[in-house]
C-alpha cells in the first residue's frame, strides 16, 4: 500500500498549480511504484555516493519515503557514508543465507538502503523462480517508496548501463575538470545508444566559481546538441565544500553534518527540483524499476 498521506499532499500539491482534475485523478491510478533515480557518472570519485545519498535524505524531508540502492558492487560505500557498515548484501539474499530484511538497513526515517553487492549482477543468471520470489519481495519495498534513488559505480560496464536504462532518470555527476566531463559525455553517449529517450539531468559537483555548473552544463549540452540530440537539463550545482569532506569522514552525510553549508543548501535545491519533475511525470508511466532490469539482464 502507498502512503496514503504522502499521496494526498503530492496530489494537493498538483492541484494547487492548477492541473486539471481529471488529469489527477488518471494520475492517482496509474502511481504504483517508486520513481526511479540513477545516479551516475564515468569517472570515479566525482561524488555520485555523496550525491545520491544527500539527495535521497534531502528527498526524505520533502516528506518522501526513500529507497537507496547502493548497487556499486566493487566499492559498495553508500553504508559507510551514512555511518554504517554492512556485511551482507543481495549477494546473500540470492544464496539462501539471508532474509532481505535482514541485509536493508534504516540509514534515515524514511530512508532504507538496499546493498546490492554482488547480488546485483547475481540476478541475471539465477533461475527464474529464485529471481521472482526475491523480486516480488524487491517490488513490495519499492512499492512502499516514493523513490528509489541508485547509487551506481563509475564506468559505462553493461551492468550499469542497465541500471541506467531501468530508472525513471539519469542523473550524470560530473566536476568541471575537463577528464571528469568527458567521461561524462562517454556516459550519455552509450546511454544514447541503448535508451535514447531517457532523460537525462546534469550536476555539476565540486564547484568553485559561480557559473561553473552553468558552463559544463552547456559544454555537455552542446556536444549533445551536435552529435547525441539527447535530451539533458542541468539539475543544479554543488560547490566545493571542507565540510562535506569533514563530514565524509564523520561518516554523516552532509545535509545532516552542517545542514547551513553550501553543498547542503545545494542538495536540498537539487532535490526539490527533481521533486517537481516526478510530481511532472507521474502521468506518464507506471515505473517498474526491477523488472526492468530483470528483463534487460535476461532473467
Ligand atoms: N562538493 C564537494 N566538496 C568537497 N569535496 C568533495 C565534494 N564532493 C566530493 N568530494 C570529495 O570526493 C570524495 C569522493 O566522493 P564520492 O565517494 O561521493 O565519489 P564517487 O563518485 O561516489 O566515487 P566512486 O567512483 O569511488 O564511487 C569525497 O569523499 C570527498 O572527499
Ligand atoms: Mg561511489
């Protein structure tokens, strides 16, 4: 069952600004699932952790209910961020060895991690019934959410471009050094090539000057313009922060380390706005995140 009352805001909310009943009420019957968000970014350590899992707690104080996947298998952190460090993941889930409610973890009221681990990749080659009991369980959690943000790894590996193409969005981290942007554009390139019509957000992270985010973001947009034609928005910036560094190592996220510093007033705008997209795109689909990446792994 949806959270009947988180619903009802987000519906009050549409009517406040003014959209027809009965587009909302075709809206109300279609919202079923979670709204998928996939946190990217080509190369490594430009921030996607740090910006999933802010953004997935700034989401939690808009009133919304948050699953976080932590789906970097290699270097699975998105636990260590939020002062947690999990042993277990879906990897042990999928061997018989543990419940999933076992291995999620309540990082935030409102807030659950899933570690994905090896089990991510698990999936694909298991028998059918194994994979559809677990991810009849996977959908009953991502049901009770309102999102489901995914941490991914860096990189453009076939697992993770499937990640990509299961979510509702795509949000592409990338900093303004020049290596950072252009793994950036590898990114929307292959994402171009499998799934053409995904819309695509950029954050700029690590920020110094002003109109940095700006700047990259229209680098990117150009480039896309000129040979991809595929659709990305610039979903804001986040500057350079001692105390998002402070509060890595604190093992808080940042939002709620010094929730006054630059990088978490930045966090709450990017999750406002993307509050405002899904609010925007619920007329659209019913999301099913897991299927389809179950499908498009071949299980
Ligand atoms: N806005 C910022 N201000 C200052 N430092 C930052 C900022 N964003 C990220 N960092 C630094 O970069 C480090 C890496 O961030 P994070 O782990 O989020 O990157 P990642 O892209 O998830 O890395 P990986 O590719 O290893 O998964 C942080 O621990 C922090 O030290
Ligand atoms: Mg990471």
């Amino acid at each position: 069952m949806k959270d009947q009352a988180s619903t009802l805001r987000l519906l009050s909310a549409l009517r406040a600004q003014g959209l027809a009943e009965e587009r909302i009420e075709k809206m109300s019957q279609q919202h079923t699932g979670a709204y998928a968000v996939a946190v990217t970014g080509g190369k490594g350590g430009v921030g996607k952790s740090n910006v999933a899992v802010n953004l997935a707690l700034a989401l939690a104080a808009l009133g919304r209910r948050i699953t976080l996947l932590d789906a970097d298998l290699a270097l699975a952190n998105a636990d260590v961020l939020c002062g947690l460090n999990l042993r277990c993941h879906l990897g042990h889930v999928l061997a018989g060895e543990r419940a999933l409610e076992d291995v999620v973890a309540e990082v935030a009221p409102n807030v659950r991690l899933i570690p994905g681990g090896s089990g991510l990749d698990e999936l694909a080659d298991l028998g059918r019934a194994q994979v559809a009991r677990l991810l009849a369980e996977l959908r009953a959690m991502e049901a009770r959410s309102d999102y489901m943000v995914v941490d991914t790894p860096a990189g453009i590996a076939s697992n993770v471009i499937g990640l990509l193409c299961a979510a509702n969005e795509v949000v592409i981290v990338t900093t303004p050094e020049p290596t950072a942007v252009v793994d950036a554009y590898a990114t929307l390139k292959v994402l171009n090539k499998h799934a053409p019509d995904k819309p695509v957000w950029i954050v700029v992270n690590d920020t110094v000057g002003v109109g940095d985010a700006e700047r990259i973001y229209r680098q990117l947009r150009a480039a896309s313009d000129q040979f991809l034609r595929h659709r990305v928005e610039l979903l804001g910036g986040v500057p350079h922060d001692p105390e998002l560094v402070e509060a890595v190592c604190a093992q808080t996220p940042v939002v709620d380390y010094a929730p006054e510093s630059p990088s978490s007033r930045a966090f709450r705008l990017i999750a406002k706005r993307l509050d405002q997209r899904r609010a925007a795109c619920l007329f659209d689909r019913a999301p099913d995140f897991w299927q389809s990446f179950i499908e498009r792994a071949g299980g």
